[in-house]
C-alpha cells in the first residue's frame, strides 16, 4: 500500500462549493505539507504542519483552510472554490530531521477542477 | 518571485547520451538541494540531493553539481534511458524549518 494517499484523486465541481481534499500517511512522519501545482509554475506550498498542533501558512494560502486531525491525516479546504483553484494538489511528508532527512514524499495528488 | 529557476522548459536527448538539467537560485541562505522526478499521474519522488557545504554528489547513473558562487545547480544523467522520460524539479531548502521552494520543472524526453 501506498505510503501517502491522497481522496479524492479526481474532482470536478462547481463555483461557490465547499470541497475538501483529504491525505493520509502511514510513514509516522510529523511533518506534512500542502502543495497545487499549475503549469509554469512548478510546486507551490499552501500550508504545512510540524505536528498536531502546528499550523502555517505558505506562499499561496488565500482561499485555503487546513485541518490535522492526527500525526496521519491532514485536510485541505477550499470554502468557495473558483475556476482559477483549478490545479493539480500533492500532500507531502517529511520527518523533519534535517539534512537527508529532509526528503518529502508525496502522495499521488488530486486534480481538482473548478467549472 | 521565484527564489528556484529551472529556465529550460524541456529538454530532448538521445538514448545512451548524457542529459544535462540546469536550476538556478536566489536564496543564498538555501542550505540544502533536491531533485525530484515525476512521471504523469504520480506524485513527483525524490532522486537525489546535495549539502550546500559538497559541491558533488553522485548515486549510480546521476550526479548533482552545486556551484554556490553562481548560485547553480546542475543534474547529469549519464548514459540516458527511456524511463528517464520525465518531468525533473529542482527543489531548495533553508534550515532550520527546512520548507521546500520549487522550480517550474524541465521535462525530459529520451528518443531511442
């Protein structure tokens, strides 16, 4: 199974919805993180988390809201989705440690489109 | 802005040659280098990496070359295989929080 999985992997919706992407991990890292890529413009950190009870905003968290309901599960919400959300979304881990450590795995993403 | 560019969109390369990917940064406080691959429909994997304090780093058939005074980086594959065909990101990070910054990705296409 994979390490980090992300639901759902594909969404359409429409304007004005709530959506929310979930992630989930079983590397038992503290870290995880929050990216949409567009083309062009390669990764771009939303949110990330240092552990349960650390929230931090990234380069582009205007329209976003997060939730880390345990060391596993992080969430992503878009309260009002719009077209230009319309993006590729990779949920990340790390362990945190530093040096080589600081590898992060992604999960599979979720392209999400907004009509 | 960006602090991660990767000013080549895409990148063509002959089966058995060397394929050369060029990143370039502003950051000079960024201590650590990654590069990731990403094939379509997949999350992008880690490759490989290098210390601000190595100026090489090699693991099997790629090598990572850090030029700090240019503020350079550069991933040679060498000899290139098809399932190198891919999408390459250059990747930055500065200790102690150690947050990723990405550039925009070169994709590789290997022609046999």
């Amino acid at each position: 199974d994979a390490d980090v999985t992300q639901t759902p992997r594909n969404r359409i919706t429409k304007t004005g919805k709530r959506i929310m992407l979930e992630c989930s991990q079983t590397k038992g890292h503290d870290r995880m993180y929050w990216y949409r890529q567009d083309p062009g413009l390669g990764l771009q950190l939303i949110y990330y988390s240092f552990d349960v009870k650390d929230i931090n905003k990234g380069e582009i968290s205007d329209g976003y809201s997060v939730s880390r309901q345990a060391q596993a599960k992080f969430s992503l919400s878009l309260e009002s989705a719009i077209p230009n959300q319309t993006a590729l979304y990779f949920c990340a881990t790390s362990s945190g440690r530093g040096g080589v450590y600081n590898e992060q795995f992604f999960g599979p993403g979720t392209r999400l489109t907004v009509l | 802005d960006q602090q991660v560019k990767q000013n080549s969109p895409s990148l063509s390369v002959q089966e058995g040659r060397i394929s050369i990917l060029n990143c370039d940064y502003t950051n000079s406080m960024f201590d650590y280098f990654l590069w990731y691959k990403k094939y379509p429909a997949e999350g992008p994997t880690f490759l490989i990496s290098i210390s601000s304090i190595k100026d090489k780093n090699e693991d099997g058939r790629f090598t990572v070359f850090l030029n700090k005074s240019a503020k350079h980086l550069s991933l040679h594959i060498v000899p290139s295989q098809p399932g190198d065909s891919a999408v390459y990101f250059c990747a930055a990070s500065e200790s102690p929080d150690y947050k990723l910054s990405f550039g925009a990705g070169t994709t590789v296409t290997v022609r046999a």
